[in-house]
C-alpha cells in the first residue's frame, strides 16, 4: 500500500481601509502616490491574508495567535515579517508550503502593472509559488465605493518527511 503525502489547504482573509496618510503596501511592495493601507503595522492586507492561510492550512491558528494587535512592538511593522514569522511556525511544526494563490478586491491600485514584480517577492518571500490576481466589484460594497482593499488567499502545504 502506497502511502498518500501529507497535504493540507488553508484559506485566510483580510480587510483593511484605505488611510490618505499611510504608504501603501501590497504584496511586500510599495505603491508610491497611493493611499496606504490603516492598521497596526503596514496594512498589507495580501500579507496577512497569506499568513492566515499558510498557519490555517497547517492547522497552527491564525495571524492574530501570531503577532497581537495590542503589541506596540507591531505598530508600524512590515507585515513581511509576520509572513516569515508564519513560515517559521510551519518549519517547526513539520510544514513546507507548496504554492500559495491570492485574490485582491479593490479598485486601487491597478495592480496589473506591477503583477509580475510582486509575485517575485512573495514566491521569494514565502519560498513556494505564488500567484496573484486582482479584480474589482462593480462598484459595489465597500470595496466598490473605494472605501478600503480585501485579500483572499489559499494555501497548500505539506508535512515535511
């Protein structure tokens, strides 16, 4: 009997509003001249989104386990970290990610251009496939009305032999 290779999918999301007077980061880049991203550290919704994912798929919790909102040391944060935090937890628990693939809702900023960069960062980032790919929702929800930025991401990783 053949044995069947540990594999596990993992979904995360994230939301966040936009704030005029934050940068804007995405997807481990900056995006010069766009309105940031609020929260507590960096914003970066494509970041968090791909933790949640990564920690749910191997059933370790999710990024609030991982990195607290009331930390101060969070405040400001590169949320790439939190991603490298998350790869560390997986190491540790037996997991690799296989390939990770995230939908971004919004209608800023027009992602294509800079599509291809950023799925060089995140497969650096995350050490696996990513792809990435964005879509609008027809003006409608907050989303629509340009009120702020959505993430879905899945994961697929396996145990380690």
């Amino acid at each position: 009997m053949t044995s069947l290779p540990d594999i596990r999918v993992g979904s995360g999301f994230d939301v966040h509003a936009y704030d005029a007077d934050a940068p804007l980061w995405l997807a481990g880049l900056e995006w010069p001249g766009e309105p940031g991203l609020s929260g507590h550290s960096d914003g970066d919704a494509v970041c968090h989104a791909v933790v949640d994912a990564l920690l749910s798929a191997a059933g370790l919790g999710d990024i609030g386990g991982l990195v607290g909102v009331d930390d101060p040391e969070m405040a400001g944060a590169a949320s790439t970290g939190f991603v490298r935090l998350a790869l560390e937890r997986l190491a540790a628990a037996g997991f690799r990610p296989v390939n990770v693939s995230v939908q971004i809702v919004g209608n800023r900023p027009k992602f294509s251009p800079r599509r291809e960069e950023a799925q060089r960062v995140m497969t650096a980032l995350v050490g696996a496939p990513v792809s990435l790919s964005a879509t609008t929702t027809d003006h409608l929800g907050f989303t629509g009305r340009g009120e702020g930025l959505a993430a879905i991401a899945t994961a697929l990783v396996t145990r380690r032999p």
